[in-house]
C-alpha cells in the first residue's frame, strides 16, 4: 500500500511527520511501500516544498487502487475534493480524515476492500487517537466478506451479492434489524470459495489459476486471444481467478503471448527446456515438440513450473496453439464467524 498523507496547518503537518515516522518503523512496515507528506496545495520532498498546486490535482495524481489518502483538515474538504473521483468500491483507494490535533481517524471511502478501516485501526495505535469506524459488520463486531476477500487478494463475483448478503448476515445476528421491513423469500444464506464461474450466489474468487501455452511462430493476437478465452468459457473457469501465464523461454518474445499477457494484466514468465524438464508430473509427450524446442511438452510442464499442483484442464491443442490449465495451492484462513456461512 501507498500512503499518501495531504495536510493544510503547520499542526497537521507536524502530525503527517510523526504518522509518517511511525508507521515506517512499524512491524508490518513492509506492508508500506511508499509513505509521501503534502503541505496545502504543495508537495513535501522531506526538505522542501514545491510549487502550489490545486488539491483536486494531488487527488487525481493518488486516486487509484492500493493507493490510501489521508486528508489532516477538515473532513469536507476531503469529500469535496474526491467526490468527483469516487467510482465504485471495488477499486476506489482507501480514504481517511484525521483532525490535526490527532484525536479522530476517521475512514470515509473504501473502509474493507481498501484497507481504510485497518488503517484508521492501525494508526490509532500507533498516535493515541480514536478510530471512528461506521460500518455496520464493524459497529456489531462481524467480520466483512469483502474484507475478508481483500485481505486473500480474492475477487468477489458481483458486489451486489456481497452487500445483500453483509445485510442478511447483519439480520441474521440481529433480528430488530428487520423489524418493520416486509417479508422477503430469500434464498440460504451463504458464500463459497470458486474458481469457477457462479451467478446465483456470492462467490469470492482466489487468484490461483495458471495458463500454460505454447504457440507456433507468428500466430495472431487474436487467434491466441479466442482459443484462451474459449477453454476458459468451455470449462467455466472465471477469468478473474488467473495469476501467470506460462510458457517455454523461446517463447519469450512471442507478440501474440505478450500481447494477451499485457491484456489481462498478468505476469508472462518463461522456464528454459532444461528446466522444464526437471518436472516430475505426468504429461503429455510430443517428438516433433521435443526436437523443435528441447523438451516434449511446453504447455503442461509449464504450468507444473509455475508451481501448479495439479491440472484443470489438460493439452488442448488447436492450429498450433496449445494450452493447459492449472491451479496452485493458496492458502487462508475463514473467520469463525464466516465459516458457518460457507457453502
């Protein structure tokens, strides 16, 4: 996470100096990659500040996801100047308000998915301050399913779902909750755990899915393209739980292979043939595969490279393209109190 910290009085920013020091000396400091001061409209460089610049423009440099902004100020001038950024709040950045005096941290955007909440925690700790947290599963002491997804870099199928089902976990434990509101005939109250695709109930999606591929010279982008996203759909994997994309290293430069990484936003990483066939697993055998590149099997082997544990979907091959699905062992641990609403 990094935490960008904007304050407006010469307290507040004598404040942002303390937080600052604080929390790179933490014991998850680690956590923190990047932790920069802004006095006003200027930025701090440690020694100096820089030219005046808008507000508005130090929020659009640091609005963005895995980002967390600490306004020191009032908490309006933090809503009105991010108002205009919110989007939504799967991928909105943490957002906290503290009063300069340093007695309130208040998380006002992206309180789970963010890390807004654990934050304002974190920081209370350290400093002496109050953490004024308004989320309901936080005020009734349940844990958040969205929290709960961020904090294992889970996906969550559909945020509709998991905030229906944060409401009817919240009048599950408290039955006054509902008083008043009119019957509705609901479907179990639940969640699982899938790389697979789900529609009828909140699935959270772990990133463990590895796409070994192997592609005859000069293929298109676009025939690599359909193949993939046509095995994914053919076998109801959900595109969100993939994490690499894996392949042999002569093919480290091939445009189709890049151009589908970049696309999906995931890691292209290559093994060497020797490498590749130090795999002990069980794979398919090509004579023509092994001659060419110097092992019998690129797709397979590389997706048991990649750390796999088993495969999903094995060598499937289709106008010089190949491809084979794996998934590798995550772990993480359920909340007590969600494991009864795991289905």
């Amino acid at each position: 996470m990094n935490i960008h910290i904007i304050s407006f009085t010469q307290a507040g920013f004598s404040l942002s100096k303390r937080i600052q020091n604080l929390l790179s000396h933490a014991v998850s400091s680690e956590n923190f990659e990047q932790i920069t001061l802004s006095f006003g409209g200027k930025a701090w460089d440690g020694e100096s500040a820089s030219a005046y610049r808008p507000v508005s423009d130090w929020v659009e440099d640091f609005f963005q996801k895995e980002n967390a902004l600490i306004f020191i100020g009032a908490a309006g001038i933090a809503v009105r100047t991010i108002a205009s950024f919110v989007k939504n709040k799967a991928s909105d950045p943490a957002v906290l308000v503290m009063d300069e005096k340093g007695k309130f941290v208040i998380p006002i955007l992206s309180g789970h998915i963010g890390g807004a909440n654990e934050l304002a925690r974190k920081i209370s700790a350290l400093i002496g301050a109050t953490a004024v947290i308004t989320t309901a599963s936080d005020c009734n002491n349940l844990p958040a399913i969205d929290e709960f997804a961020a904090k294992n870099n889970f996906s969550i199928n559909d945020m509709k779902l998991a905030k229906d089902f944060t409401a009817r976990m919240l009048e599950n434990e408290n039955p006054l909750a509902a008083d008043g509101m009119p019957e509705k005939k609901e479907k179990p109250l639940g969640f699982t755990i899938s790389l697979y695709i789900k529609n009828d109930i909140l699935s959270l999606i772990p990133k463990c899915v590895v796409l070994g591929i192997g592609c005859k010279k000069g293929k298109s982008s676009e025939e690599l393209r359909d193949f993939v996203f046509k095995a994914l759909k053919t076998h109801k994997i959900d595109i969100r739980s993939l994490v690499q994309i894996s392949s042999v290293y002569q093919k480290k430069n091939e445009k189709a292979i890049i151009e589908l990484s970049e696309s999906l936003k995931l890691p292209f990483v290559t093994f060497s043939a020797e490498e590749l066939n130090k795999i002990q697993q069980k794979v398919s055998h090509s004579d023509f595969v092994e001659k060419t590149l110097g092992t019998d099997n690129v797709c397979e082997r590389a997706v048991f490279a990649s750390g796999a544990s088993m495969l999903i979907v094995p060598k499937t091959a289709k106008d010089g393209m190949t491809i084979a699905i794996g998934i590798k062992t995550i772990n993480f641990e359920i909340p007590e109190e969600l494991k009864r609403f795991k289905i």
